[in-house]
C-alpha cells in the first residue's frame, strides 16, 4: 500500500519536470522558427562550392 501512495508524489513531481523542461524550451526560443527548416530544403543554393587547391 505505501508503494501505491508513493505513485502519486513522484507522478506530480514529473510532471512539474516536464512543465519547467518546456517553458525554458518555449523562454529560450526553441519554437520560433517551426517552418523555416522545412521551407529552407525546397530551395537550391546557387552559390557555387569555394574552389579547392590541389595539393602540392
């Protein structure tokens, strides 16, 4: 029975865990830009690769 009592207690403290993980993510702007990887692979680059030199 102490062990079912003990469920509780650990379940909220990993849930408050889970909710401050999130609000850093969201303060330290993980989520600001969602669509700008996705958009960024459509387009080619059109610069051309730096030239290499040959080895000596």
């Amino acid at each position: 029975m102490t062990n079912l009592l003990m469920l509780i207690p650990v379940a909220l403290l990993l849930g408050l865990i889970g909710l401050v993980a999130f609000l850093w993510a969201l303060k330290s702007g993980q989520f600001d830009d969602l669509d700008g990887a996705a958009h960024r692979i459509l387009f080619e680059d059109d610069d051309a690769p730096p030239p290499t030199k040959p080895s000596e």
